[in-house]
C-alpha cells in the first residue's frame, strides 16, 4: 500500500505547467536593438576604422570593413543569445529571446541563423511590419528560426 502511495504522490509532483510567455512589445525591441547598436556595432566600427585602417577616407572606400564590422557585430550578438540569452540592449529592458516550442536559450547555430533573416528582414517593408499585425509580435527572422522574445520575469 504504501508503495502505491508514493508512486501516486511522485507522479502528481513530477507533472510540471508549462511556461507562461508574455511576449515584448515591439517598441521595447526597438529601443533593446538600438542600445545593441550603440553598446556593441560602434565601438567596433571605431576599431575598425581607426586602429586597422588609417581613419575614415579608408574605411568608407573600403567595400571589406563594413562586411567585417557586421560580421564580428553578428558573431557577438550570436553569442549573447546562445550563452545568456540576452544582449545589452535586451538586458536594459528585461527581454529574452527564446525557443518558442521550450522556452529554453537558443543554440549558436540558430542565433547566427536568426541574425542572417534579421539583416535580410531589416530590407523588406513586410518584416518591418509584419510585427504590427500579429497577436505574438514576432517578425520575420522570429518565424523563420523559430524564436520568441519574451519579457524576463525575476
């Protein structure tokens, strides 16, 4: 009797709900991604500008520095996300992009994924607006590699 008990017990204690996810509103996005700009993509276009090329004429007849600038941007914010899941800029506002099936961090791989639709997104009029006209507010490159960003509760 009493094993059945404790298997009673276990089985009722081992059932878990799942994960509430209140999604970020667009607007705190925005200003998460312009933070990241400012915190991450400046200093190393600074880098790149005046401590391996000669100043600014260099930099803007080079078609390779831009290229570089956003691929180290790319790098680091991919590993922002797969390691924290979370950059400066999302920290600020207390967001998180996650799996949207588990609710867990993100892999390397698929936060470089995202980036990539992000920079594709960023140049279409429907990936800028398409957050407006959903419930999720999720955006194009969030469909694509299936992601959320969520609002981190403490």
């Amino acid at each position: 009797m009493r094993f059945r008990k404790l298997k009673k017990n276990r089985n009722t204690t081992d059932k878990k709900e799942p994960k509430k996810l209140t999604y970020a509103p667009y607007s705190s996005r925005v200003k998460a991604f312009i933070t990241d700009l400012f915190m991450i993509y400046v200093p190393i276009l600074y880098l790149i500008t005046y401590v391996a090329m000669n100043g600014k004429d260099d930099f803007q007849s080079s078609q390779l520095a831009p290229l570089i600038g956003v691929s180290v941007y790319g790098v680091i914010y991919a590993f922002l996300l797969s390691k924290f899941g979370q950059t400066p800029g999302k920290k600020a506002y207390e967001m998180r992009v996650v799996n949207d099936t588990d609710g867990n961090n993100i892999s390397f791989l698929k936060a470089i994924m995202r980036f990539i639709a992000f920079l594709f997104t960023a140049t279409t009029i429907l990936g800028l607006l398409l957050p407006f006209y959903r419930k999720d507010k999720k955006a194009l490159h969030d469909l694509v590699c299936k992601t959320i960003v969520v609002i981190e509760k403490k």
